[in-house]
C-alpha cells in the first residue's frame, strides 16, 4: 500500500460538467496569520459569471450534476501505467479529480530540500533559497522562498514552466507561504494563492491550504476555472477533501459548493466514504449526496468496483422518484 503522505491536485484545472460540494472545517497556520476554510474562499463573486441561484435537480440533469460533483467538476484523464510515487496510482486519482492539483502543488513544495540551508547558513536569521527543479515527466519548476528559523515560517513563490508531474501539465505561478519544522525543514503547512495556473484547456485562480501533518490528509480550496474554448466560468467554494490511508484501501471525503455558469449551484456531502481497494481503479462502497433548490436531491451509490446508481428527489418530498438504472464506472 503506498503511503499518501502527499495530498493532492491536483484539481486539474478543467471542467466541463455542472458539480457540486458541501463542507468540512481544516484549520491550520499559514506563514504569517492563522487561517481556515472559510478564509481559502474568495468572497468575491465577481470572478463568475453565470447564474448564481440555487439548481434545482430534475430527472434531466441528476445524472450530470451527481456525475460531475462525483468527478470533482474536472476534466482530462492522465495517462495509463504512469505510476504517482507514495501516493495514488493514476487510475485511482483520475477517479478522484480534485485530488489532483493539490498534490501536484503540494509535491512542487515538498520536493524543495530546506535541511541544507538551514544548517549551514551561518547565524543567520532569515535566508533566502532559489532554484529549479526538473519535472518528473518533463518541464520546470522554479522557486524562490525566504525562511525565518525563529519562527519557522516561510513565504516565497513557485514558478511553473510545462512543469509535468505524473503525466499532468501546468504551467503559472503560485505565491505561497506557511510552515515548516526547523529542525529538520519538512514543511509542515502550505497556503496557495494564484489567478492564473492552467494546462491545456484551463485557467485556475484561487486559493489552496493544505496541511501535510493532518490525519486524514486535507485540502481546502476555493477558485475560479475559465474553459478556454467556451469561455465559462466556475466557481467551486470553500471546497475540501478529505484522504484516509488504510492498510488495503483509502477512503475519500469531498464537501463544498460548486456553481455551474448555466445551471446554478448545488452542494455535496459525501454521506458514507468512497472506498477504493488496491489494487482497483473504481469505489466497491460509498454514498454521495448534492443538494438543490426546493428540497430537490439526488445521491450516487457506488455498488461496486464496476457499477454504480444515480437517483433523484426531484419534487423535494424526500422520496427518490428517479433512478438511472446500472451504470458502469468506465462510462462516468
């Protein structure tokens, strides 16, 4: 089983379907102030355009929204057989989307050495570290971070060039700052703040917090995605994701609340964890519910690692009057 000390991604930074998520609360210290979820959200709505109000679920959209808040609200696949080290298969993080993006940035920043530079600077108080970084499938990462070691605080950013981590392409620039253990310069918490990070189809901005010493591993996020072909706009808010690592599977949570530029916003709960055993590629378990205007609902079932079952309370009166029938992974 390999060890998610890591979380993330990445998001990846497209969408292409209406999702949807409700919240958890993840508390932790960023470099200079103390901060939570709710502070990763930009109340600004000025970065969507599109219809704001609450969605009401009918049997036409329950399965694109359940679908998609299922997907995480993001598009493209990674490509088969690259393997992510200590952490996800590409399989298993392709069918948890949002997890994607956080790690690569979070991989980005742990992948940055501070244990050198903290012993041999002298008496100095505050240092300066930068360099470049290959990506692991090609590209660059370049980084510059300023280090307080009474505080144990940094502050800096990464600047990303094509950079590819697992078969994932970004390129764009994060500001980030947070926290690290002095003795030996593992970081310990991360916030990221960017307006323009994209691969091939999308722009990302937003904020990201994670913590690396959390158990079970959290990210919390909230961010615009631009479609470069359409020109739509998302909003996913003070979204989060929760990874438990056990001995033969992990478990995933994911909250928040997703707006869709056409069809209004909803908001996820996942009810009962997803569960993915090693070595499959899709939940033998889980339950995941989004909610809409008028008491309007609808839940996915995963049946197995092969099947799974959208089913919709389209007229709120608490009875699900709406199923998809069978499904099969493979087709979501």
């Amino acid at each position: 089983m390999r060890n998610f000390k890591f979380i993330i991604l990445i998001i990846l930074l497209a969408f292409t379907l209406p999702y949807t998520y409700g919240g958890c609360v993840l508390v932790f210290s960023s470099g200079d102030t103390d901060f939570d979820k709710d502070q990763v959200d930009d109340e600004r709505s000025g970065g969507f355009i599109g219809n704001s109000s609450q969605a009401a679920i009918t049997s036409t959209n329950a399965e694109s929204l359940a679908g998609g808040a299922f997907a995480g609200g993001l598009s493209g696949a990674e490509p088969k057989g690259v393997k992510m080290s200590q952490r996800f298969n590409t399989d298993q993080s392709d069918v948890f989307r949002p997890l994607r993006f956080p790690l690569v940035l979070g991989d980005g920043l742990r992948r940055i050495e501070l244990d050198t530079a903290l012993n041999s600077s002298g008496q100095l108080n505050v240092i300066t570290e930068s360099d470049n970084l290959a990506g692991s499938c090609g590209g660059k990462l370049s980084y510059t971070l300023t280090l307080n070691r009474t505080a144990a605080k940094f502050n800096g950013n990464l600047l990303f060039a094509d950079y590819c981590d697992a078969g994932i392409v970004i390129s764009g620039q994060t500001d980030v700052d947070g926290t690290f253990e002095a003795s030996s310069g593992a970081f310990d918490t991360a916030y990221f703040s960017f307006d323009d990070l994209s691969d091939d189809s999308h722009n990302l901005d937003g904020k990201i917090s994670m913590d690396f010493t959390d158990t079970p591993i959290v990210a919390a996020f909230s961010a615009y995605s631009t479609d470069k072909h359409s020109g739509q706009v998302y909003w996913l808010k003070n979204y989060s994701i929760n990874l438990f690592e056990l001995f033969d599977r992990v478990e995933v949570e994911i909250f928040g609340t997703f707006y869709h530029p056409d069809n209004g916003f909803v908001t996820l709960t996942t009810s009962e964890p997803f569960v993915i055993f090693e070595p499959d590629d899709w939940p033998a378990s889980g339950l995941l519910v989004i909610q809409g205007d008028s008491a309007t609902k609808a839940r996915l079932i995963a049946i197995d690692q092969v099947l799974y079952r959208i089913e919709a309370d389209t007229d709120g009166d608490g009875i699900f009057d709406w199923n998809s029938g069978n499904l099969y992974w493979t087709d979501l």
